[in-house]
C-alpha cells in the first residue's frame, strides 16, 4: 500500500544501514564542553558518515535487487556494525544536551540525537539482548505462516491475495485467526524489547522511548498528540459517512446478524487482513449507476508502452514542472523489471546512493494503470532526494517523516482523466457523473487508512511509556481501534493474544505516524500546488501538469530538506505554517453530498 523510499539520511536515522566511521568523535567527560565543541563534533561525524555512506548504500542495493548468501552477508554486517556507531553518535550528541549552542547546532544535534528508533542501552549485553529481540521479531513475522486443519500451510502474501476477493465469511475469519496465531509467541519479547529501549532512551535524556518518538515534530512531545487529534476531528465527519456507508452494504451483503448496523464493523470483512484499507470491497460499497472509468492498463497496452516508457512519461510529468531531467544514470542503473534468473525485492522504491545524482528505483513494474501511478509516486521521491542534496547531510531528508510520502502521494493525485487525455492516453474525460465511483474508490484508500494510520502509534505511546502494563497490551489495542475505526475484532480475544505483532511494522519498529501525515498533507499540497496552477476545476479534477510555476513553489519547499522545522517548510508552499485536513472535504464534496444521500435513513456511528 505504502511505497518506501530509500535516501541515505533516512537510513542513517533508523539505523538500518549507515553510520559513522571507526574515527567517531568521542568527547571527553572530564572537560567542560563547549559550543565550538559541539561544531567540531558535528562536522566531524558528518565527516565521517559521507566516507561511509556510498558502499553502505551500495551493498544495501546489492541485496535488494540480487538476495544471495553473499549480499545478505555483507548488508548485514553494515546493518549490525554500521548501527551501532549511529548509536554511539547519538550518545555523543546527548553529551552537548545542556550547552548553549546557536539554533542550527541545536537542530543537528537534535536530529542526530532523535534519529535513533529503539535505543540500546550503553551496557554491551543489554544492547546485545536488544537487537536479538530485535532480529528474533522479524524472523517470527517473516516466517510466519497458517496451517489449516487439511494441513494446507499459507503464508501472509497468499492469504491477504485471497482476503482481497474471497467473500465467505467463514474463511475470511479463519485466516484472520490464523495469521494472529503467528504474533502470539512475541509478547513477553516485545514487552522485553520496550523495557530495553526505554533504558537506552533515558541515556539520551528521554523520559522513555515514546518522548523519544513523539519529540521529532518540532514542537513539545506532549502536544505533538493533541496535533494528531486536532487533525483527525477535521476527517472524523466524512470517515464516519463513509463507515456508515460502508457497513450498512455489507450489512445486506453479509446479513445484519454478521454486520449489526449499530455496532463497529467486523474486521475480517473488509478486504483486508488489518483492516487498514477498503478498497477490496469496492464491489459491495460501489455506486450503482453505471461509470465511464478510464481504463489505463487498456490504454498502456494498446498504445504498446513498455515499461521503460511508463518511466519516461512521468518524467516528463516533473520535467513539464521545470524539473530538470533524471541524469543517464538513472536510466542505466535503476531496476525496471524483475530480472530473469535471480531474487530480487519487488517492493517498488526510490533510491539516493550517493546523496547526489546517483537516483534509481527499484521495481517490477507490470503494464498496468496501478503501477503507472506508482512510478510517479516513486519519482516523487527521487524529485525530493535531489532538491536537498546540497544541504548539509543531517538536513538531507524531509521536513518531517510524512513529508516525503506525502509529495509521492501528491504527484499521483495529478493523474487525473485531464492529465492522461493531455499525454494521449484517453481521447475525452468522462462527465462529472463518474467522479462519485471515482472519488469513492480513492476514499476507500485512502480516507478508510487515516484512522489506522492514526492509532498504532497511539498505541505504541501508551506501551513505550508505561501507561499500560503488557497484560493490557491487546485490549488497548482494540479499545483504540474501536474508538478511532469503528472496527472491532470478529471474535473474542484470548488473553495471551498479541494482534498489534501481526501487522508487520510492530515488530519491525517502523514508526506509523508518517503515514498518517502524509494523507493529510497531500490533499494540502495537491490544493496549494492547484490554486498556484491556476486551476479553477473541482479538486479532485486537478492536474499540475505542464505548470512551472505549480513546480517552482514545490522545489522550493523540496530544496529545504529538513533545514528549517517542518512548519517554515509548509509554509514556503501553503503559505500556512499549519496542517490543515480540511482540503480532504474539498476534494471528496461530492462524494460526501452523496454519502449523505445514501446514509439519510440509516443509523451512524458506534
């Protein structure tokens, strides 16, 4: 659903990859330290990260698009070794906490000091215990599978392909119960884990890992969530039509004893395994009248696009917004298709390898309408990457984590009916009539995730901070899902049930916020980029395409990187330094006019 982009910052931050040479700066405790201190330190730990950060790149590349004994190897160990000393890095920078410093040698210190996700502990086998929970995690998700009573074994990716259409109820819920089976064993390690990390988070200076994580927004840790609920009241009206919508027609698809049109939604019943996006169900929800849709895989293969020409007309969409050109090496060393004879990762990315030009992506790109739009999206990415390169390396990356999901996902809201007949995919754009199955379908996605996106780290919060106890761990879970959701599990859980570890970023300790953020801020920048175009259509019809100044005002947002807090960067484009979700009503007015049609005699919420 989410398309990752891979920028050497990012990986420095999460510590999956890069770090700093065996040369790392270490301060010396018995002096007083001082603001020269804290420059001299700085520069050289970005010293020593650029000398680093090439072939970590490159073996991390290696692996991606070519998995053998070797790679995996050789990425590993620049995972495990290269992490450590961005760990040490960090603690180094907590040792300038309380020196007056100028605000640019706050904010490096800062970024270097919060990049860190689940922070070891100085003591080498508490850190040790850490990243073996850590590996152990994966391994169990990774692995994981469901083996039913015939002895018929399936993994999550085969499951989740069937949950997409498979319509009996019965089996639908078998699997959900079957894939949380998966997440039970990691409970007692991943209340471990937080114990760990939060000990490696006080060295830091944080109260616990959830101060850590919530005090990377540029603002006080404690509002950072207030923000959030802010945010969500401008969605939770048009959500709640749209769940009300939705459950009352699976309430005549299922029968209302399956689907009690007072309650919150069962969640094995929505075309996916989390519940996260509805989109699988479009045929139970869908209007009914009868659509002209623009069929774009039809349009690709007719007009006989390879893959390597879906790339080259989206960057004619950036180049059409006074972008320069992808550099040759993009085009040389990028993977379109899944190569013959190998494994390669086909999880569609971005890639900056050398923090300058050396821009790829990484794809196995099928002829299809979907992917055409991913392909924007990625190149989205690999847009930004480049804006920034001329920062300094702590500020090469985006203003906050949700910025650089949320340009990809801009970029792709352009691919309207108006952009496709202007690069001569479709001969004519269908009437307004079509845009309420249209609008409904991306409402499903996108709209349907924003809660959910919303609430794992909520979640997370109350677990990191030790407002609850791991005996508590899944009901909070479903407590928030209902609250936020309206979605509920189908049956009871177990005590010993874990069913946050059954949603892969859990136990990989990815933190969700990002997501969340970039579906507001999407709508954000696809309105202020429209009325900077100049286009005076609804919302959801806009295309930036062929608009200079649309593109001028995003790079200029683009080439701050994360020089400046995030609001000085919204504000370059929106001219508001706030998040404002209300552009998500403008774009779906007329969906929600008939949302509200169809919902009149019916009773919402839960």
């Amino acid at each position: 659903m989410i398309k990752h982009k891979r920028t050497l910052l990012a990986a420095l931050v999460s510590i999956t990859l890069f770090g700093c040479g065996d040369n790392a700066p270490q301060t010396d405790t018995s002096v007083t330290l001082t603001a020269a201190d804290a420059k001299a330190f700085l520069q050289q730990a970005q010293s020593d990260i650029e000398k680093m950060q090439v072939p970590s790149a490159h073996a991390e590349w290696s692996y991606a698009t070519n998995i053998n004994y070797d790679t995996a190897a050789v990425s590993a160990y620049f995972n495990e070794v290269l992490s450590t000393k961005v760990a040490t890095l960090a603690k180094e920078a907590a040792k300038f906490n309380d020196i007056e410093v100028d605000a640019d040698t706050r904010r490096q210190l800062d970024l270097l000091k919060n990049g860190l996700t689940m922070p070891p502990p100085s003591d080498p086998k508490q850190a040790e215990r850490l990243a073996k929970i850590g590996s152990d995690l994966s391994a169990m998700y990774g692995s994981g599978e469901y083996c039913r009573e015939d002895g018929t074994c399936k993994n999550l990716v085969q499951m989740s392909s069937e949950m997409a259409t498979e319509r009996d109820a019965d089996l639908l819920l078998e699997y959900w119960k079957g894939w949380r089976e998966v997440a039970k064993p990691m409970a007692p390690l991943y209340a471990e884990q937080v114990t760990l990390a939060n000990a490696g988070a006080k060295e830091l200076g944080f109260a616990n890992v959830s101060e850590l994580w919530r005090g990377k927004y540029d603002m006080p840790a404690d509002e950072f969530p207030k923000e959030l609920d802010r945010l969500w009241s401008q969605v939770e009206p048009f959500y709640e039509s749209l769940h009300c919508h939705v459950r009352a027609k699976l309430g005549e698809h299922y029968g209302e004893d399956v689907v009690p049109q007072d309650q919150p939604i069962p969640a094995h019943l929505l075309g996916n395994m989390w519940a996260q996006t509805w989109g699988n169900v479009y045929d139970i929800v869908k209007p009914q009248q009868e659509m002209q849709v623009p069929d774009v895989t039809a349009a690709l293969n007719a007009q006989g696009y390879s893959e390597i020409d879906m790339v080259k007309q989206a960057e004619s969409f950036f180049s059409s917004l006074g972008f320069e050109a992808l550099p040759e090496t993009f085009w040389e060393r990028s993977m379109f298709v899944k190569p013959e004879g190998r494994d390669v990762q086909c999880h569609a990315s971005a890639w900056d390898l050398d923090d300058k030009d050396d821009l790829r992506i990484k794809m196995c790109i099928q002829k299809t309408g979907e992917e055409f739009n991913v392909i924007h999206h990625e190149l989205g990415h690999n847009y930004y990457q480049r804006a920034y390169k001329d920062q300094p390396l702590l500020y090469r990356g985006s203003a906050n984590d949700g910025f650089h999901e949320a340009i990809g996902d801009t970029i792709a809201l352009s691919i309207t009916p108006k952009y496709l007949k202007q690069i001569g995919l479709i001969d004519e754009i269908p009437d307004a009539s079509n845009d309420i199955g249209m609008l409904m379908q991306v409402a499903l996605d996108k709209i349907a995730f924003i809660p959910f996106g919303l609430m794992v780290d909520q979640w997370r919060w109350k677990v990191m901070s030790g407002e609850v106890t791991p005996e508590q761990y899944n009901d909070l879970w479903w407590e928030l899902r209902e609250k936020y959701q309206g979605v509920k599990a189908p049956v009871a859980r177990d005590a010993d049930a874990f069913d946050p570890g059954a949603k892969y970023h859990v136990p990989a300790n990815v933190p969700y916020t990002r997501y969340f953020l970039a579906h507001i801020l999407q709508f954000q920048f696809h309105k202020a980029l429209c009325d900077i175009a100049g286009d005076e259509g609804p919302l959801n019809r806009c295309s930036i395409y062929g608009s200079e100044a649309a593109g001028k005002a995003l790079n200029d947002m683009l080439e701050m990187g994360m020089s400046q807090p995030w609001q000085n960067a919204l504000e370059t484009l929106t001219g508001s330094p706030e998040m404002d979700a209300s552009t998500i009503a403008a774009y779906f007015a007329p969906l929600k006019t008939w949302l509200d049609e169809q919902n009149s005699t019916r009773q919402c919420g839960w």
